[in-house]
C-alpha cells in the first residue's frame, strides 16, 4: 500500500523534476550562470536515482517489470536517455548537451506519466528473464538511436552557424563539429548492435512463448526494417566513406522514421507483440 | 592605509615611452631594492610591454611622489622623452583598486588579457625572491591572484579570440575535435598568415606545409616551425591532403575556384575542409561557400568575430566590478583588524605584566603550596577583566560594520591604558 502511495506520488512529480532538470541545463546552456553550472550535476544524479527508485517501486507494487505497455517502457526509456547521459557526461566532459537529450527523457516520462495504467494481472510469459533482455537490448538499442539523432540535430544547427557567420550560443556553447559527429556516430553503431541483440533474442524467443507468433507482424517487420535501413546507412558510411553534413541528416531522418514506425505500429490492433 | 602605487601604463604614455620605462629582471632586482631602501616598508614592481608600475606600503604616511618618480626615471636613464605627466599615482583605496583592475585583465589593452595575471604573479615571486615583500604585501597579492582567479573562473571575460589569427585558430577548434591529427598549408607568406599558422602551431597542428612564390621564404619558415614545402603551382594538390589552409597571397584573382574544391573534396572523401581566405584581394572565390563540407572565411567573417568577442567581454564588465568590490571589501576588513590584532595583543602584555609585577611582589606571602592557586587566580581575574573590551573589539573588526567605530575604539582603549604612550614615554 505504501509502495503503491509512492509510486503514485513518483508519476505525477517525475514530469515535473525533469522539466526543472531541463530548465536548469537550459539556463546553463544559455545564460552560463555559475551556481546553475554547479547544480545541475547533482540534481540530474538526484533525479537519476528517484527514477530508477520509481521504476523498483513499480516492479513490486505491480509484481512486473515496467515493460508491459508502451508508456511502461516509455519510463523506461526516459530512465535509459538520463542514465546514458550520465555516462556521456563524465566519460566524455562535454556538460552542454544535456538540455537537448534530457530534454527528450522529460517528453518520454511526461507522455508516460499522463497516460500509463496500474495493471496488476498479467500473463505468465511477461515474468521470464528473457524477456527482460529482450526489451532491456531494444531499450538500449532505441536509447543509442535517439542520442545519435540527437547530436545529428546539434551538429546540423552548429554546422549551419558556422557555415553562415552567425555564431550564436549554439556556437559558443557546443562542442566542435567533429566531437558531435563522433558522438552520434558511436550512438548509433551502440544502438544498432543493442537492437541486433534484442531482434536476435525476439527471433528465438517470441515463436515458443506466442502460438499467433507470425514474423508477418507489423512489430517485427518494423523493426527489422529499422535495423536494415540502419545496417545500409553504417555501411556506406564505412564503405563509402560519407562524413559530416549527410550522415547527420541520415540520423535524423531513421530517428524519424523510427518514430514514425513505432508509433503507427504499437497503435496497430493486430500485432501480437503486446504484452498487455 | 599608507599603499601607494606609481606607473605609466597604455593609458597615460605611447608605445616608445613604455618601451624606455620597461625593465628587464635585472633592473626590475635595482629597482626593488633601492625603492625598499629609500621609501617603502613592502613593495614591488610590475613590469610588461604595456605597464611599468611600483607598489608598496610607505614607510612614513607621506611619501614624495616626485622622489620615487626620479628614482625610476634614474633607474632608465630616461629622462629624454618621458614626462612626469606620464606617470599615474594611486594611494590607499585606489591603489588597491587599480593593481586588481590590472590582474583582472579590465585595464589592460584588449580587455580580458589571460597573461597580465601571471605577468603580476611573476612580478609577486620576484619581490618575494628579493626579500622586499612584507604581511601586508603579501596579502594584498593573495587577493589580486583571487581576483584573477574568480574572473576567470565565473566569468567569460577572457573568453574568444580578439584577433583575427586567433579567430581563425578559435573557428578550427569548432571544427575539428583534435588539432594534433590535422594538417594545414598555408599559401603565401604574408605577415597575419604566417602568425595564423605560428598561432596553429603553437596548438600543436600535426603538420605544416608552406607555399610560396619566393620559395626561399617558404623554407626559411619551415626551418622555423618544422613541416614541408609545396611548390606554388601544386597548391590545388596539396589540398586533397591538409584539414586547413591560410591564404595569404598577393594576387589579382582567385588562386583557388570552386571547380578545385568540387574535384578536391571528392578525392578526400568530402571530409570538411577549412579555408582562411586572409588576401586582399581574396584568393579564394567565395563561391566555394556553397560547398558542402568546405567552410570559408575572408577577413570580414573574421573580424565580425573578433567584433563580437569584444562585445561579450564587454558585457562582462559589470560581473567582474562586482568581483573587484566583493575582494576590495574582504581585503580592507582584513586590513582593519590589523589595527585591532596588536592592541589586543598589546593590552594583554599590559595586563600580564601589572598581574606578574604584583604576584612577584607578594607571592611570598602565600603558602608554598598555594602559590599556584594564587597564579591560576590572577590569570582567572585578568582574563576576565579583560574578556568584555576584547569581544567587542574583536566583533567590530570581523563584521567590518563600524570601519570608524572599531579605529575610535582601538583609540580609546589605547590611550585609557597607555598603550603606545608609555612604550614612547619611555623611549
């Protein structure tokens, strides 16, 4: 019952400190004020923590993990964003971005928030470990893809700036083109290889758990043809040397169509890969 | 506050009569010394292209302006061309105010200079390697590094490039992440290309090639900065190879078109190229522009840079006035309580000594075994009698809130126990 208060209390404030999250690197990002520099890094670890503790929370209040509906997995999702920031952040010192990718974190959990359920009667299957690899893997894998679109947006407004003349904040507060091409790139091989492994475990796993397993299901197809387009894209980029202003934009363009195909396909009534 | 500082500076003198007033190590160690020996407690002295200034804590309060003036003009044999009106002088207060100005990087020349702070902090070690520093000296030093510290910590006064060559290194480092693993050709030898170039070495660019007309100049610069030289005629060549190229070449038209780069960009794998056009006229059609992955910049993208970098510093201003009067503050309370530090200390002297003189004398007239009794008393009795006046002292010196008040009751004090008088009585 308490677990439950608290999970309850955790939905509807985690929209609102993520959106003081974001309002506290924006500030740093566009005014470079000293004491919100200081501030944020502690705050997003705060927040990081609170998150995992909700999502913990969930698992037991509702004896399943959170990775039976989509606005259950788009917690998680937002949880993975904010967790692979942090890893950026201090692995890679670049404290500008956050702004932009925990700004994404903030609609997922915000979306999730409005609309997720308390479901507490769920089939069998949806306890295997399997399964929690195979949704972790696509998690990680959506996660890379989003980052990856996201550095492109950054390296696309950065290089227009610079193309231009017009050095504006952007200019002056984000690291150079090349790091954030590098960024985007190894978010995006990370993303895809995090996806293979979900789509490889999904392959072997799905037809023993579901007799209406169909590889027909607009699920599957969707996402293996998210991980084909990504496939061509890594390797004419490696084969055919393509660098910069292109690649970018082709990151952007499979993050849409990713959007774009998950949200057409997770409305669709037909597939059997709901878990609800 | 007996502080008194005397210079020339860019403000007061040109170039030629900086040039007559500065002083190289050597004369800076004569100077030192003779300042210390004829006016001032502390001191030292702060010597650069821009300044020649002499800080110290005077001996007496007053101190002959004219006198110390001389002694540097003496010291410089520069009594042609340099006027006394070329000289400023600060005392007290805005003495204090002027040399965190000058660490702070607000008076110098290009607003924001990084090197004036350790140009001063060198000017520090120095006086301290010749004994001429003092308590009071060495802390006004420690608060000026603070101040250079703060303002360059929480503030972006020193941030951008304020000349074109290092606008165009500023623009490379927003392109390229390591600068180290990049190659750049610079094509004729003009005076702001080979400094661009110098500037790009100086960040560590992994190669150099030159290009020139005049080959002998091209080699002549590679002797000094390492790298290779290109023939004049292989310029468009080079390019498939180099990240960076600074043009500066005297010539009617264009040395390279865009039908260069279309062809040069294919060959390197459309990886970005960065052109520095510094000509004029420009050598490279602008029409390159267009080109995806080519970034091009003339003179007048440069200096809109080194133009907007100006304002920024600008508006920084006001944050680093509020540094300067936050550490000017922090600064003069700790200067006041100097005052208070050796009355206290003063009037405990006094006390112990009227407690020792009258235990001396009448200690006999106790039990031996009391003696100490008797010593732990009159301390107990001192030390009370003493608490109330010293707290309050203390309180006025640490709140800096009666600056006034604390002097007038150090005054009292002083003059209710004699402290000070007697000592000059008996001299």
């Amino acid at each position: 019952m308490v677990t439950k208060t608290f999970v309850d209390i955790l939905v509807v404030a985690l929209p609102f400190l993520y959106t003081g999250l974001v309002t506290v690197y924006g500030i740093a990002f566009f005014r470079n004020a000293v004491t919100v520099e200081r501030l944020k890094r502690p705050y997003m670890l705060a927040l990081l923590v609170l998150h995992l503790v909700y999502l913990g929370l969930r698992t037991v209040a509702f004896d399943h993990p959170p990775i039976t509906t989509v606005y259950e997995i788009m917690t998680l999702l937002s949880a993975a964003m904010t967790m692979a920031y942090v890893y950026l952040e201090f692995r890679t010192n670049i404290r500008n971005t956050g702004f932009f990718i925990l700004g994404l974190a903030l609609i997922f959990q915000t979306v999730s928030s409005v609309f997720i359920k308390d479901l507490t009667v769920i089939p069998e299957y949806l306890h295997s470990l399997v399964l929690g690899f195979h949704v972790s893997a696509a998690m990680l894998g959506y996660t890379g893809i989003s980052i990856a679109a996201v550095y492109g947006l950054l390296y696309l407004m950065l290089y227009h700036e610079i193309k231009s003349s017009r050095f504006g904040v952007i200019y002056s507060r984000l690291p150079n083109l090349e790091t954030l091409e590098t960024m985007s790139h190894k978010a995006e091989v990370f993303g895809f290889v995090a996806l293979s492994v979900a789509i490889v475990i999904g392959l072997f796993w799905l037809p023993r758990v579901f007799r209406e397993f169909s590889y027909l299901d607009p699920k599957l197809v969707g996402t293996i043809a998210i991980w084909v387009l990504y496939a061509i894209g890594l390797m004419s980029k490696r084969r055919l040397g393509w660098q910069g202003r292109k690649t970018m934009i082709l990151a952007l363009v499979g993050f849409a169509f990713v959007f774009i195909a998950m949200a057409v396909i997770n409305i669709s009534p037909s597939s059997f890969h709901t878990f609800h | 506050m007996n502080l008194f500082s005397v210079g020339i500076s860019h403000h007061t003198a040109s170039v030629d009569v900086r040039e007559r007033m500065w002083l190289s190590a050597d004369e800076a160690a004569g100077v030192l010394s003779a300042l210390k020996e004829h006016f001032f407690a502390e001191c030292m002295v702060v010597s650069t292209c821009n300044r020649t200034e002499v800080y110290g804590v005077l001996r007496d309060g007053d101190v002959d302006e004219g006198a110390v003036k001389r002694l540097l003009l003496d010291a410089k044999k520069a009594d042609e061309g340099v006027r006394p009106d070329h000289f400023f002088t600060h005392h007290a207060g805005a003495a204090v105010h002027h040399l965190f100005k000058v660490a702070a990087g607000i008076d110098s020349m290009v607003i924001g200079d990084i090197q004036i702070l350790n140009q001063v902090k060198e000017a520090f070690q120095s006086a301290g390697e010749h004994h001429v520093l003092g308590p009071i000296m060495n802390r006004l030093m420690q608060a000026t590094l603070h101040v250079g510290k703060r303002v360059r910590t929480e503030t972006t006064l020193c941030e951008g490039a304020v000349s074109v060559s290092y606008a165009a290194v500023e623009l490379a480092s927003k392109i390229f992440a390591d600068l180290s693993r990049k190659w750049a050709l610079l094509i004729g030898a003009g005076e702001t290309g080979e400094l661009t170039i110098k500037h790009l070495a100086g960040k560590g660019i992994g190669h150099i090639k030159i290009a020139n007309r005049t080959r002998a100049k091209a080699e002549a610069l590679v002797a000094e900065l390492g790298g290779t030289v290109v023939d004049f005629e292989q310029i468009v060549d080079a390019l498939r190879t180099v990240d960076i190229v600074v043009t500066s070449v005297n010539s009617p038209s264009y040395v390279v078109q865009p039908e260069h780069l279309y062809s040069v960009m294919r060959q390197r794998g459309n990886n970005p190229l960065f052109l520095i056009d510094i000509g004029v006229p420009r050598n490279i059609n602008p029409a390159s522009r267009k080109i995806e992955n080519v970034f091009l910049y003339d003179m007048d993208s440069l200096n809109a840079i080194v133009d907007r970098n100006l304002e920024k510093r600008n508006a920084e201003l006001p944050r680093v006035t509020t540094i300067i009067r936050q550490e000017m503050v922090e600064f003069f309370r700790w200067h006041r309580s100097l005052q208070v530090a050796p009355t206290i200390q003063d009037l405990h002297a006094a006390f112990e000594q009227v407690r020792q003189q009258e235990v001396e004398k009448n200690i006999n007239r106790f039990r031996p075994e009391d003696r100490e009794l008797v010593e732990l008393v009159t301390r107990r009795i001192v030390n009370k009698l003493l608490h109330q006046p010293l707290s309050m002292l203390k309180e006025g010196s640490e709140n800096g809130s009666g600056g006034p008040e604390t002097i007038n009751r150090v005054k009292v004090l002083r003059e209710l126990f004699g402290i000070g008088i007697k000592s000059k009585r008996d001299e």
